[in-house]
C-alpha cells in the first residue's frame, strides 16, 4: 500500500492512463489554442471567445491531471515528444474554419470521454476517490460541451 492507501499496483496503473489522459490533454490544448488564434469568418468573436474559455479550462486540467499522477506516487510526462507518442488526438493544422475547428473539437472531446471512463472504472475498481471523483467532474462537464457543440454545428 502507498501513502494514500492505495495498492502501489493500482496507482501505477492508474498513473500510466493518466500519463495517457495528460498527453491527449495537452495536444489537445495546442489545437485549441491553434483554433483560436487561427479561426476566421462571421463567427469569429463567437468562436474566438468559446475557444479561449475551452483552453483555460484544458490548461487546469493539465495541471489537475498531472497532480494526481504525482500524487498517486508517479511522474507526469512533460515532453512533446511523449505527448505526440501517447496522444490519441493528433496535432491540428492551419484550421481557420469554425465549423472543422468545432468538429475537431468534438471529435478530441469523444476519444477524451471514452479513456476518462476507461480510468473512473479503474479508479472505482482500485478504490481510488481522488481519480473517480476527479474523471467524474471532467466526463459530466465534457458531455455538457459537446451538446453545446453539436447544438452550433445544426
């Protein structure tokens, strides 16, 4: 058992996904960003604006993920190079188009919410309340956006 009671097995699973989520979290930050500076035509201050929200909010769950890796008693990773070899999401290029830059996002937010459940039934399983309750608050907040996304595209 490590400090915070959990099987030191456990936790380093645990820590690997996370590790996972973290990557995806961060190339999916970059596009973000990408879409905001890049993003043109009659939606522009619309998109401009929910872009720059959703980054925000991805660059504390940058921060809250990698925290609890440290906290479950592992590293985070902290190099592109990791985040492009464990990234599901690939990188975004040159999208000024609201409607591809909306689907991108959607498209990141699903493969996101598929492994954030794939770790709140490991968290559950191990015991884990940080993780759990942590996945929990993302999944509910994600599954809001992309209704909120899907509303935009029609």
């Amino acid at each position: 058992m490590n400090k915070i009671g959990l099987k030191n097995e456990y936790a380093t699973d645990l820590a690997k996904d996370l590790n996972e989520l973290l990557a995806n979290y961060q190339i999916f930050y970059m596009n973000v960003r990408g879409f905001h500076w890049n993003i043109k035509g009659e939606k522009f201050f619309e998109l401009h604006l929910k872009f720059e929200e959703l980054y925000n909010s991805l660059l504390l769950k940058v921060d809250e993920v990698a925290e609890r890796i440290l906290t479950l008693g592992s590293a985070p990773v902290h190099s592109f190079s990791e985040y492009i070899t464990l990234s599901k999401i690939a990188e975004a290029h040159n999208i000024s188009d609201g409607r591809t830059a909306v689907k991108e996002i959607l498209d990141s937010i699903e493969g996101i919410l598929k492994l954030q459940r794939e770790i709140l039934k490991k968290s559950a399983d191990a015991g884990d309340e940080g993780s759990l309750s942590l996945m929990s608050d993302y999944i509910r907040e994600q599954e809001k956006l992309v209704w909120m996304y899907q509303a935009f595209l029609g």
